[in-house]
C-alpha cells in the first residue's frame, strides 16, 4: 500500500506554487486595506478637524473608533471563521468595509464620520484574522512556506502603509479629504472578483498535493473548532472595558482625572475586565482561550505585539500632528515627509521571511525591537527647527526594525498553536495589536491635547521616551520566545483537555 510522508522534512520541500501565490496575494487586500486607512486618515486629520469643528479628541475618537471595532470583535471573526468558514468571514469583512467606507465619505458631521470609522472596523475584524487562517491553511501549514507567505502578506500591508500618505496628500488635494475614503472601493472590489476567484472554497490547501497531505496531519478534534459557539457575554465585556478605558483617557486631559465621565469609565473598564476575565475561565466556548496564554512563546509574542502597536499607532498621531501644526505642511507634504517612515517597512518585511527561516522568530524580534527603539529615542532630540533631514534616521529606522520584527512574531503565533486554531491565534495577537494601537492613540493623543506647537513638540518628546521603553521591553519579550518557534507545531495529546498547557 503506497503511503504519504507527512514528515516535517518532506512538508519543508514544497513549492511555492502559482496556485499559492494567487492567494497570498488575494487575501493580502484585506491586509493593504485596513493600513492604508491607518496613514491615509492620520494625514487628513487637519482638514478633517477643520472641515467638520473637530478637536483633538474628536480626532483621536475618529482614529480610535475604527481601531476600537477592528479590536474588540476581531476575536469574535476568528471563531466565527472557524465556524463558518475563513473565506466567508473574508467576503463578508472586504464587502462591509467597502460600504463603511463610502459612508465615511459622505459624512457630514463628525459624530457620522467617528460611526461610519467603526462600522469600517467591523469589517477589517471580519477581513484581517480570516486572511491569516486562508495563508495557513493554502501553506499546509509547512514552516518555511508559512514563513515566506506571512512576510510576502506584511509586505503588502507595508507598501500600502508607505502609499498612503503619499496617495493622501494627492487626493486630499486634488478631491478633498473625503475621496480617502472613496479609494478603498476599488481596491475592495477587485479583493471579492479575485477572492470568489482564487480563493478555494474547500479546506484543503492550494499548494500541491504535497501541502494538501500536510494539511491531513490536522488532530481529529478539528471538526470540534467548527462547532464552538459565539461567546456573546465575553465579547460584551470586551468591547465595555476597551472602549471605556480608551474613552476615560481621551477624554482625561481635557477634563481632568477627577471629571466623573473620567474616572466612571476607568472603574467601569476595570470591573470589565475582571468580569471579562472570570468570564473566559468558566465558559465552555471562550472567547478568547485562556489556555493559549499557557504557552510561553505565544503570550511573549501576544505582547511584544501591544509594545509596538501601542508605540507605532500614538507616534503616527502624534508625528502628523506636529508636521502639519509644528512645521506648517500641507497635506501633501506631510504625506512625502512620512515616506520614509512607512517606506521602510517594505524591505525589511520581506529580508524578514527570509531570516526567520534561517535563524528562527527570536532573533529578527531581537534585532527589530532594538533598531526601533534607537528610531523613537532619535525623535526625542526633534524640535520644531529641526532640519527635514535630521528626521531621515529615525523615519528609517522605526520601519526597518518593526518590519523585521512583526513577520517573526506573527509566524511564531501561528506555529505555536494546533492548525485548526489559526484563525483564533491570529485573532488574538491582532486584537492585542489592535487594542494596543488605540490605546497608543488615546495616551499619546492626550499629551498634545491642544494643537499648539509648544505642546506639540513636547508630547513628541514625551511619546518618543515611552515608545523607546516600550521597544526595550520588546527586547526582553522577544528573548522568551523560543527559538525554533516558526518550526514547532503544537499538537495537543489525546488527552490535552485534561493536562495542563505546555510552557514554550
């Protein structure tokens, strides 16, 4: 009787095929929509602001609502992928934010614009973890081939984020600041024409026959992924204690600490999220799997992901604040002036695959987290004379390190988990990533509450320090991940309910 090798030396010897290709290349849309909204908003802020008599915290809510949505129901879209199927969550994500996106730019009002950014989150919860499930299972979940697919899929996030200010500033001078919003549609239309056209419906994976046998190797309790319910009181919970703690603090500095709304929402976040955490020790089907966080690597990798987001996320609010408010830039020059700064991930996302399948998940984080700190440190010396040049170091600097980095971290997630958890995994560290960004946004935000230069300059200051620390503590985190992290399946015993979760 022929049989297969499903060893891990004959799953390494797979192709990466036109058929895999296609696909990284359709489910990478999501990706390149949900950062292209990222830099592309955060140029058009001034205008915004003027536009529709917004203030700070009205910007940092315009910001923080799609970041907020995208968070709190990405975990939900993980297991509903799991459930339902990863290329249906997709469609139905692409699809809602394709019309979100049409109703940011019809907003009138600010309070229409902050509603139509978190209906957009919702759809980019339901696109951004279901693409990761769709990368892993057409990779066979093969390490090297993983590793290439997930830095060819950030590369793609990379170049949008590296677009977008530059295609901001054009649109927002040629059409005004709401045809942002407009260029998400084609973009998202070609993303469902190629999707229902590439994307197989079926599990089995789109390599080869190789990867489709690799795939087999999935536990018998994978069926059961299917069959977990929708964990209603978890995800209400979450979405209570993240968006009243981003809430109190936005709203902090302009109120004060003592302001009852303030410091309610922070009790309120609190009391959240120990019920939240009580929650999702006792229910049957949780939300999110507290188990997960029993594996070393993965909650090292969960948190080095909230060091960078929250670092990344607050420094771009802040940066776009102080080029357009400090140095008087148009839109346009704002968005050339940021080039660099978002450019620099393209290179070093794909040079990431690469050392991540030579040298393992813990030595690009290392590395990465390092070289970002040095970029933020740099940017606590700017000021508002500053010569352009002199931001060149660190604008080139944050990308490259973070580049290198979130690839390893995010292949190191999903080898860390059974293949039938991907979907969940991938969820869980975007949704830290995510939460982490917001709450980036709403505490860095708050350290230049009024637009005015001096302020400016020194919340950069300030932001540039804390984002330093952050990295240096990504330094520390990326050492407890293990070293052969992106080649290490974890498979659970036949009696994994009954054991406790394996340290890694």
């Amino acid at each position: 009787m022929k049989t297969v090798d499903t060893s891990p030396s004959a799953a390494s010897t797979v192709a990466f095929t036109p058929a895999l290709a296609r696909i990284v290349a359709t489910v990478s849309v999501g990706f390149v929509v949900t950062q292209l909204d990222v830099t592309i908003v955060n140029i058009a802020l001034a205008r915004i602001g003027a536009d529709l008599h917004a203030n700070v915290a009205g910007l940092q809510w315009i910001v923080d609502a799609y970041t907020l949505a995208f968070a709190v129901l990405m975990l939900s879209a993980g297991v509903l992928g799991d459930r339902f199927g990863a290329r249906r969550m997709f469609i139905a994500g692409i699809g809602l934010f394709a019309l979100a996106s049409l109703g940011c730019g019809l907003a009138n009002d600010a309070a229409t614009l902050v509603t139509g950014r978190a209906v957009q989150g919702v759809g980019a919860a339901a696109m951004l973890p279901n693409s990761l499930a769709l990368l892993n299972r057409a990779s066979g979940h093969d390490p090297k081939l993983r590793a290439r697919a997930v830095g060819l899929w950030t590369a793609a996030g990379a170049v949008s984020i590296a677009a977008g200010p530059v295609i901001g500033g054009v649109l927002i001078a040629a059409f005004g600041w709401r045809s942002i919003f407009w260029v998400n549609l084609p973009i998202c239309i070609a993303g469902l024409i190629a999707t229902f056209a590439w994307v197989p419906a079926s599990a089995s994976s789109a390599s080869s026959p190789a990867t489709a046998a690799t795939a087999t190797k999935a536990p018998a309790s994978a069926p059961a992924a299917r069959q977990r319910g929708l964990d209603l009181p978890g995800q209400l919970l979450a979405i209570v204690a993240l968006t009243a703690f981003t809430g109190a603090v936005i709203e902090g500095r302009p109120r004060g600490i003592g302001d009852p709304l303030v410091a309610g929402g922070l009790i309120v976040a609190a009391l959240a999220a120990m019920a939240f955490i009580a929650v999702e020790s006792r229910v049957a089907t949780p939300m999110l799997p507290l188990s997960l966080f029993g594996k070393r690597t993965f909650s090292a990798a969960v948190l080095f992901g909230i060091c960078v987001n929250l670092s990344y996320y607050g420094m771009v609010f802040v940066l776009s604040l102080y080029l357009q408010h400090v140095r008087g830039y148009t839109p346009l020059q704002a968005g050339l002036a940021f080039l660099p700064l978002t450019g620099g991930f393209l290179v070093s996302n794909v040079a990431s695959g690469w050392v991540v399948g030579r040298f393992g998940a813990r030595v690009p984080m290392i590395v990465g987290a390092v070289i970002g700190g040095i970029g933020y440190t740099a940017l606590a010396f700017v000021d508002r004379a500053t010569p352009l040049p002199a931001l060149l170091l660190p604008f080139l600097l944050i990308p490259s390190g973070m580049g290198l980095a979130v690839p390893a971290m995010t292949t190191a997630i999903l080898a860390s988990v059974e293949p039938q958890r991907a979907g969940t995994a991938s969820a869980v560290l975007n949704t830290a990533r995510q939460a982490g960004g917001a709450v980036g946004v709403a505490v860095f935000g708050a350290l230049v509450s009024r637009p005015e230069s001096a302020q400016v300059v020194a919340g950069l200051h300030i932001a540039a320090m804390v984002s330093a620390t952050l990295l240096a503590t990504g330094v520390v985190l990326g050492a407890l991940v293990h070293p052969d992290a992106h080649r290490r399946e974890s498979r659970p015993a036949p009696d994994a309910d009954k054991t406790t979760p394996t340290m890694r």
